[in-house]
C-alpha cells in the first residue's frame, strides 16, 4: 500500500483477545503497518451489523487494508477473500456479503481474489479461527505489497443478505439491519424511502409502527432531545439510515422491539 507505513485495520465479532491475537499476527508480518481495531464489539454473528459497521466507517479512515471478520460460515467451503476497491482500499474477510456495502462507498469492487495461497496464510490452519490463520496473514502480506492476484483465483464477491424495502403508497416495511448498543433499531431503508411512501415529513409528523409482536407510537423527528426523555421516535441516523430509538433509553427494550426482524410503518391517524 502507497505510505512510509501501511494502514491496517480490524474489524470483528471476537471480543478484545481473540482480536489482539490478529492484530499480533499483522504486526509480525508487517511490522511497519500501523494496526487500528475499529472495534471488537460486532454482535456474535451479525453479518449484517457487522457490514453497516464497514460501510459507515471505512469512508473516515485512511485508504489500507481493511479487515472484517464475522464469519459464522468459518470452516465450511465459504470462500475468504480480498476485494480491492476504487478507492485503494483492499478489504479482506469472509466471502458472506459483510465486505461488499464498504467496497460499493469505497469507489466499488475494481477485483476480488480468493484466499488461496498456502503462501500468505499462517503455516497451519485451523478450523475455526481462520482470522488468525488466513485473513490477518492475507491482510498484512497485502499491506507489505503483495498483489490480490497472488493471493489466488479472481472471484466474484457475493452481496449481503439484505431484502429491499417494501414502499407502498402510505406504507413503508423495512428489515431490522442491527440493534446498536443503546437500543436503537437500524433500518435497511432511507429518507428517500420515507418520502417515496408518505411524501414530505415535517418533524413531529406522528407515525405507527408494527412488527411481528407489537406495535407503537411514535414521530418523526430530526434529533433526540426533539423528545422528552423516555419517549420513542424515528430518526435519520449519522449513516444516513432509518432508526427507532428511545430519548435516554432502549427502543428494543422499551417498546420490545428486541428480535424484530422488520417494521411497517404507517401515518398515525
């Protein structure tokens, strides 16, 4: 990677060890690099946590090797990759749809290799931990300027589980991406979305929202404090997704959101 010293970073599902173990890995092979754990805290296989995670964060850092593991496919034939992107960036990772919504913010998928070459895994692998043996190696081999073509065959990536919204006139059904630490419900839909099924929204518009167990009221608002604490609304989150949340509190808890899976909305009447 161009720079006096390579930029690595680590993304994971590991929790704080497992995580430094990968980031000693990168260290002894590239000694140089400097390694940042962008966070060792991704929900236990929340593949899709895990790649809004990427797709918010990697515009902000420098251009490197990005590394994402949330792999609850380790061990089976799912193929571990590299994905270099128009930006520069070269993202390694599990081939299950976490890598390719930073890759499409990051100037999109120029080429993808699998991880194939016994040359640039650690000498024995094993069946579990393949972010020690197979993607830390891969990612720090990378940053010392070996090419993803010698990593092994070109491949193309597969894209993340994600159903679309569903937009119909007054009504808006979208998927549940992650619950995030305070609470919030992440929805796989934008403003757009909002727009395209009620037309424009002015703050304090009320809103109803249904789900596989419940329902609740709440508004539409520009920020937080727009309510007071304890009361839920609907927001537009710094990554430019739908989100229900509670001021000063937990929507999955307050309203019993937690394990919904997707929302409809409809005007409050």
């Amino acid at each position: 990677m161009p720079g006096s010293r390579p930029f690595v970073s680590l993304a994971t599902d590991f929790g704080a060890a497992y995580t430094s173990i990968c980031a000693g890995v990168v260290y002894t092979i590239a000694p140089a690099a400097n390694v940042l754990v962008l966070s060792d805290e991704i929900t236990p296989f929340g593949v899709r946590e895990g790649a809004m995670l990427l797709r918010q964060a990697l515009p902000y850092l420098p251009p490197g090797v990005h590394t994402g593991i949330v792999d609850p496919g380790v061990g089976t034939p799912r193929r571990p990759v590299a994905i270099e992107t128009g930006r520069g960036d070269v993202l390694v990772g599990p081939d299950n749809g976490l890598l390719l919504p930073a890759a499409e913010r990051l100037g999109g998928v120029v080429r993808a290799h699998a991880l194939e070459n016994p040359a640039y895994r650690l000498p024995e692998v094993s069946a579990s931990f393949h972010g020690r043996d197979v993607f830390s190696p891969a990612a720090a081999h990378i940053a010392t300027g070996v090419d993803v073509a010698d990593l092994g065959a070109r491949v193309d990536p597969l894209p993340l589980d994600l159903p679309p919204p569903a937009i119909a006139d007054g009504e808006l059904t979208a998927p549940v991406l992650y619950t995030d630490r305070f609470g919030s419900l992440i929805l796989g839909a934008e403003p757009s979305d909002l727009a395209a099924a009620f037309g424009d929204l002015p703050p304090g518009t009320p809103l109803r929202v249904s789900w596989e167990t419940g329902t609740a009221r709440l508004t539409f608002e520009e920020t937080f404090g727009s309510v007071a604490p304890g009361e839920p609304l609907m927001w537009t989150d710094s990554s430019g997704w739908l989100g229900l949340a509670v001021n000063q509190g937990s929507a999955a808890g307050a309203l019993g959101l937690g394990g919904a899976e997707a929302v409809t909305v409809r005007l409050a009447h």
